[in-house]
C-alpha cells in the first residue's frame, strides 16, 4: 500500500524505528491533549450549550445567545474575564491590529520583548512605512531581542523604570526567525519580572501556533490580553475563518469597540451561520493540535534520522506546533515542500514553486493542500528560498493522514 502511494522501501524501514522511538513522546502529547480537552468539555457543559446556540443572526447581529455564549466559553477555557470570537475577524494579524489599534494612543510606546514581530505586523506598528500604521497616527515603537532564546529581563526591566511604556507585546511563536518558539513557563517567569517594575504596563501576547500544546494559556501566568487565529489551533480545522482576543474585561470592550463601533461594542457582529462550527471546532481543537503535535515530532526524528538537521527535535519541550527543518540547499526544500503538497487531500496534482510574495524579500516556497484558504491548523510547510534553506512544517488534522505526506515528502529526499 505504502509503496502504491509512493513512499520508498527506505522510508518505510525506518519508521519503524522512528514509530518505537518517538512512543513516549506520543503519550506525553496524549495525556495534554485529555486535559484539554476536559477544559472544553466542562467549558461547553457549564455553559449549557444546546441547540439553541447553533442558530445564527444576520444584520446587526443584535441578541445573538450562540456568539455571546461561544465567548464565555473562551474566556471559561483561558481562565479570563472576558472574549470577543469573531468571524469579523478575517484572521490573527487582523486581532492583532485591532487590539494595538485599540489600546495604543499617539504619544504611547508599543515595546515588542520578543524582538522583531510577525511579518504581517511590520505594516501594522510602521517598522515598514505605510500611511495607515501606528507610527503615523504617532505611536512609538521600541524593541528588545530575545536572548539564547529567552528574554533579556535585564535590559526590559531597565527600559520599563526608565519611561513609561503603555503596552508590552509577546510573540511566543517564532514566526519565519531562527529563534525558538517561548514555552509557557518562559513567559511565566519574564510576566513575574515585569510585575516587580511596572504594575500597570499591558502585557499582550500573539499565541498564535500556541493554543492547547501545553496544559496552561497565558491568560492563566498573568498575561492581560491574548490574540490568536482561528484558522489555526482552536478552529480544529473547522472554522471557516475568524481570530479571538481574550484576557481582561475592559481591554477586550476596547477591542469590541475598536472591531465594531464605539458605543456598540460586543453587542452587535451577526454570526452568519457560524456558531456551529466556531464550537465544533473548538471541540476539536485539543485533539487536532495533539495530531499536529504527533506528526511535527514524527518528522522531526524521521527528517533528523535522514541527516537534517530539526527544531525543535522529537523529545524536546515544544511551545507551538511548528517544525523546522533546515534543508541546507534550494533542491531538497523545493523537493520536500512539492511532497507535502503531493501527499495533500485537496490541490495533490499541482506543484508548488518558489515565487515572489507579497511582503517578502526572498521568494517564498508554500505547500498547502487544504480544506481551509491559509489554514496552518491543516498541514502546511512553507520556506523563504535563502540559506540555511529551512522549511516551517505545521499542522496535520489527524496523525495519519499527516504520517502519510511525511513519508511521501521525505521519499523524494531519498530517491
Ligand atoms: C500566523 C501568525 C500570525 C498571523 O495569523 P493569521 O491568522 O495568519 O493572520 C501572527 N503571529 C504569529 C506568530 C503567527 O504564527
């Protein structure tokens, strides 16, 4: 069977030892993926989800019990005052934006602690010039890079005495950088420290990527507003489109009225058909995220196995879904990328190229055969073509359908 799918005899030999190896690893992610799902399931429960809140509103949106219901039910799971889950929300970089757009006034300063955001947001605070970022309605922006991969609590909490700094921003996922991904007990500790010196400043985190991989959300290590996709962890692959933003009660009426309309807020944003699958998803996200887990830590010791060298490898501690694999050259990237592709439920017949993008330097390799436009819950690999030549793997519905692309991705390496 294997081989009428075109995975090779060498792969196929050594899965079996990558199958024995990674074991242990696979029931760590077992066991976070019961706890989480136990916070979903006493989440919808408390929550006295019925019928009822499968029903949508149009217009206005004015009453709609399933949206407000949804979003207690996030702010239940992060431990938080409040939600807002929105299909207003075309996706994370668009709550993101709301969010600073919402919080930050002209003369605040914007400190990024996780050094250089996310590429989308490079337009969004003003780092590249644009006549519609922060920095032109005159919004300050600062950075501090990360540390052997950790944050340099020295040099924030030196910055945090020496002037005020309205709002504090996090990315704990590593984006297209080098750097490794936070774990939840980083983010925990840098929290601590910035407390000591600044009561009041905004912590906000992007957590994108990060959803459900470990047993804690920022919201619970004193974080005050978090910002994540739903075409990622917690849409469980089902969700259509759409971002949440959850923390305190006051930021996240800020960022209703920054999304909406000041005065209106949370109350209106019809669901238009959506409420189902924003809970279908939901309810299917700790187990989606655990097979996207299972397959980054199967090509991590199968792609390490083959000589590549991989972050995070099979048994480290993993903050995020994503996998990296330096290729070391364009060949076996662009040949890695068109086997993901391959193995791929939806586009399979079609081969991906390295081509110019939007908002890149380099031309960008992307893989991505979903059900979902974007979706990176979905199995997706993409990579800037420029050395070390590393491809960023993430997401996978179910394990084996995402064992099965691995294998056939890392066939066309061998051959
Ligand atoms: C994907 C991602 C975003 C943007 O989310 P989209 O849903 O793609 O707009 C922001 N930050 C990080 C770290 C991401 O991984």
């Amino acid at each position: 069977m294997y081989e009428s799918f075109g995975i090779d005899k060498k792969i196929i030999s050594l899965v079996s030892n990558v199958d024995e190896t990674i074991k242990k690893e696979l029931d760590k992610v077992d066991d976070i993926c019961e706890f989480n799902s136990f916070k979903v399931l006493k989440a919808f429960q408390d929550n006295q989800i019925s019928d009822v809140h499968f029903n949508s509103t149009t217009g206005y949106g004015y009453g709609d019990v399933g949206r407000d219901t949804i979003e207690k039910i996030y702010a239940d799971i992060f431990k938080a005052e409040d939600a807002l889950v929105r299909s207003q929300f075309i996706s994370g970089s668009h709550a993101l934006t709301v969010a600073l757009f919402a919080l930050l006034r002209p003369n605040d300063t914007l400190l990024s602690i996780t050094g250089k955001p996310y590429d989308t947001l490079e337009e969004v605070i003003g780092i590249k010039d644009n006549s519609s970022s922060l920095k032109s309605f005159g919004v300050n922006y600062e950075q501090i890079d990360l540390v052997d991969n950790d944050f340099d609590i020295e040099r924030i909490c030196t910055r945090l005495k020496s002037s005020k700094v309205k709002l504090i921003e996090i990315q704990r996922s590593k984006g297209y950088s080098v750097r490794k991904s936070l774990t939840i007990d980083k983010v925990e500790k840098v929290i601590k420290a910035i407390r000591d010196v600044d009561k009041d400043v905004i912590i906000m985190i992007d957590n994108c990527y990060c959803e459900f991989v470990s047993k804690k959300e920022p919201t619970q290590v004193g974080a005050d507003l978090v910002v994540g996709s739903l075409i990622k962890n917690l849409g469980g692959g089902i969700a259509p489109n759409g971002a949440y933003i959850v923390g305190r009660k006051e930021l996240v009426n800020l960022a209703a009225e920054r999304l909406t309309v000041p005065g209106e807020g949370k109350e209106v944003g019809p669901s238009l058909g959506m409420n189902k699958s924003l809970l279908q998803g939901l309810f299917l996200a700790p187990s989606v995220v655990a097979s996207s887990l299972k397959t980054a830590i199967f090509t991590s010791c199968l792609l390490e196995n083959l000589g590549y060298k991989v972050e995070p490898k099979y048994n480290d501690d993993r903050a995020d879904i994503v996998q990296n694999i330096e290729f070391g050259n364009e060949q076996d990237l662009v040949k890695y990328c068109q086997g993901i592709q391959s193995g791929s439920p939806v586009d399979s017949f079609v081969v991906p190229l390295p081509w110019d993008m939007p908002g890149y330097t380099d031309k960008v390799i992307m893989a991505a055969g979903a059900f979902t436009q974007g979706s990176s819950i979905e199995l997706s690999c993409d990579g800037p073509i420029r050395p070390p030549y590393i491809a960023y793997q993430q997401g996978s519905l179910t394990y084996e359908y995402g064992k099965l692309a691995i294998m056939k991705a890392a066939s066309r390496l061998v051959k």
